[in-house]
C-alpha cells in the first residue's frame, strides 16, 4: 500500500511523474435511517444531513436491510447493510452483564443482490462461524465486509480477529466508532481498538482501519437528548479516501488502503516517498498535534509534535508500520499500515 500526497480540501493530487491523480473524498460507511427500527430520520432526510455537512459519499447499513433506492450525486448514495446478529447465547460467552452483539457491515452491496433484504442470519452461536457467516453474505452479494465496533460489549477479542483476517479474509474494522458506547479507548482488562490493531498485525493479520458514525440521529438529535436518551449523532468518524467519485473505484481505493480515517484531523498530506512515510495536516487546522509512529508489536517508533513529520521504513523491525496523527482535542487521523519486509 503506497500513499500518495493529497490535499485534504479536494485538490488534485500527483504522483512522480507530475500526473494529476485523484483527490481525497469524504465518506461515511456506517450510518442507519428509519429503516432500521431504531432511527427515526427518513432516508432522504439522512441524505440532505451529509449533504449539508461535506461528505462526497455514504453507505447506507441499515439493519440487515437492503440501502434504499436513492438516486443521489451529491453525496453519492450506495448500498450496504449491516448484518446483524444479536444472539441470546454465544460461545465464548459475554461477561456478566453484556451481550453477544455481533455486527458486520457489507459495504457496497452488488445490485439485485440476493439473501440480504432482509438478511436472516442462522448461526450455532460461535462467535467465529457468526462472523464468517456474515462474512460469507457479504462476499456473495459482491459486497466488502468490515467488523463493527469490536468493543462494544467485547464481540471478539484479538485472537478471534487475527483468525478472521488471517483466514477469512476480513480486511476492514472499525478502529473508531463514534457511538458513545463503542468502547473504542478499552478499559483495564480489555485493550484499546488500536491495541487490537497492533495485535492483529504483529501476529500476521492485515486490516485497515475505518473511522465512522454508526449514527441513528440527525435533525432530531437536540430533540432525543431532550427526552434523557442516549443520542447517537452524525459526523463523529469518517474516511477520507483517495478515488475518483465512482463505486468501483472507492471500493478498489478502500480495498488497497488508499485512505486514511479521522474523528476530525485533516491531513495536505499522507505519502511514502524515497522510503519515508511522510504526513502534514491540512494548512487551515490549528495546532499543536502529535504524530505518532508505530510497528511490530506495537512498538512507539517515533513521537513528535507539529505541523508534519517523517519516518524512515528502513529503521522498523520487519512487519509494518502505521501512523496517528492527534490534535490538541484528541481527534485523530489514522493512517494505514504500510508493510515492512524482511
């Protein structure tokens, strides 16, 4: 996976030999609308609130339903769904007072795709053949498949995920997701969704990292707190991923790890050049930030504040590398891994 220098406010891009190539382009690839059972907002309604607020795509995920027929370039619509299993019982079991809430979302679902509206899963309550059952819809419906918020009552720990990247094929979580209970940060006997990352890279996994909203609630969302309810509101996690605005091509984007996700960190730029992974934020944020690079066994490589940095490939133990880039608020970029040979 190589990263190329871009422009977070959508300008063009070049490559080496001074070819323009595509811009970075916002996108939300978690999102629910009345649809689901659980929102109230229409799906036009959730359109006009991305629209409104800059996104150049989304990927409806309703609950095991089909994304709705909307005709849109402005944010481009697409289809997905997210396949739900909420079991009774699971193996291994939750901790007291949790649940076995496995979700997977299948992100541009092929249309006219069978099986997935509505999806009714069958599973024997393993957590892995749960998963791989998902999985395996996904892939039938020509569909991209990402595990949802891995914390949010623990669904599946890191060896679960190392097997499912290593022998499943699963290639994209949710390293960030924006609900209040994702559990993204860990706690004392659970590991960060970064420290899963890490996890599962140094034993020989590879998964790229989204950032999303998984929101329920959009115009309402002053009403609902109002009423003392959790609010699950838009624009909390995003990627930014450098294609042409066409399905296909966000889909072979995302596939390569061409995009970075962000809870709110815009970088000019995020390339690997003359052996060095080079990263700047966007020239209208405001500082200081924190640029973080990390390896093999989730070793800190290098820690640095700024407005850009650099580090050398050749100076990390072999397997990979990867990049956080933090402001003062705590938002974050992250950057994809980048391999690291022998």
């Amino acid at each position: 996976m190589l990263l190329l220098v871009a422009l977070a406010s959508g300008g063009a891009c070049r490559e080496g030999r001074g070819a323009p190539s595509p811009r970075y382009i916002k996108g939300q690839l978690h999102l629910h609308s009345s649809r689901s059972g659980d929102s109230r907002t229409p799906p036009d309604e959730v359109v006009r609130w991305y629209r409104e607020h800059g996104f150049d795509f989304i990927v409806f995920t309703d609950h095991n339903r089909g994304g709705p027929p909307i005709a849109s370039s402005k944010p481009l619509v697409l289809s997905g769904v997210e396949l739900t299993q909420n079991l009774r019982d699971c193996t291994p079991p939750p901790a007291p007072g949790e649940q076995c809430l496995l979700h997977v979302n299948a992100l541009f679902v092929s249309q006219g795709a069978d099986g997935l509206d509505p999806w009714r899963p069958e599973t024997n309550g393993d957590r892995r053949a749960a998963y791989s059952q998902a999985m395996a819809a996904a892939t039938r419906a020509g569909a991209l498949a990402q595990l949802n918020h891995p914390n949010f009552h623990h669904a599946v720990d890191a060896a679960l995920l190392t097997t499912l990247a290593r022998e499943e094929g699963l290639r994209f979580f949710e390293v960030a997701n924006g609900s209040v209970d994702a559990g993204n940060a860990g706690d004392a006997t659970h590991p960060s969704t970064e420290e899963l990352w890490d996890r599962v890279l140094t034993a020989g996994g590879w998964l790229y990292g989204t950032a999303t909203d998984d929101a329920h609630h959009y115009f309402d969302a002053d009403d609902v707190a109002r009423t003392g309810q959790p609010v699950f509101t838009a624009g909390r996690g995003f990627v930014m991923v450098r294609s042409a605005l066409e399905s296909g091509a966000i889909r072979a984007a995302l596939l390569r790890g061409d995009f970075y996700a962000s809870n709110g960190v815009l970088l000019d730029r995020a390339e690997v050049a003359n052996g060095t992974l080079r990263l700047e934020v966007a020239a209208a944020s405001r500082g200081p930030y924190v640029f973080r690079f990390t390896g093999t066994g989730g070793k800190t490589l290098l820690q640095t504040t700024g407005r850009s940095a650099g580090f050398v490939l050749a100076r990390a133990s072999p397997g990979y590398v990867r990049a956080v880039v933090e402001d003062g608020q705590g938002r974050k970029a992250w950057i994809q891994p980048i391999r690291v040979p022998p």
